[in-house]
C-alpha cells in the first residue's frame, strides 16, 4: 500500500476466534473493505468460560465502506457476544505516520 491517505482503519475487538471469522465473513461479502489484520489476545485476567481470547480484526477502505462494516460486524458479534464485550473503532484518515505500523499489520 503506498498510502493511507483517504483510507479509513477500521477495528473490532470481540470475544473468540469464531466469532471474528464470522464478522471477516460477512464484512467481506458485503463491504468493499480490505482485512489488514487479526490479533489475538488472552487476557490474563479474562473470566475463560466468558472470554477463552479476543480478537481484533483491522480492515481498510473508504469512511462510508468502514463505517457500514463497523456496523453489521458489531451486529454479527452481538449475537455470540455481549454489548460490553465488543469494541468498535475508526481512524477516518489515518496520519502517514501510522503507515509503518498499517503496513506492519499486512
């Protein structure tokens, strides 16, 4: 990518593997989006039979492509997931800055 100039940085955290698959799914059938990165982490103090990992899904494309994404992946979340369990986020135009670390997630 030569630049993120004009791209949104989409991220959605959820609680298990599963759970991000399906939200990767359903954002990539429907959205023009592009799936940069998915970080797992178990949280050291995470209750396991509630949150066994989370995962955090970053994706790219235009604001309207993020923000519909945002959308129907907290959507598919919220059935496998409690409200307070999923994190929603947005960068609308990244710095250039942060193109080393966009880059480092591909």
């Amino acid at each position: 990518m030569d630049s993120v100039k004009g791209r949104a940085l989409g991220m959605l955290e959820v609680c298990g593997y599963s759970t991000a698959l399906l939200v990767i799914n359903t954002i990539c059938h429907y959205m023009d989006v592009q799936i940069v990165a998915v970080n797992i982490n178990k949280p050291a103090v995470a209750v396991l039979e509630k949150i066994p990992l989370q995962a955090q899904v970053k994706f790219q494309g235009s604001v309207e492509q993020v923000q519909a994404a945002l959308e129907a992946g907290y959507e598919v979340a919220l059935k496998y997931n409690e409200a307070d369990d999923i994190i929603t986020g947005m960068i609308a135009n990244p710095h250039e800055g942060l193109q080393g670390m966009i880059e480092a997630w591909e």
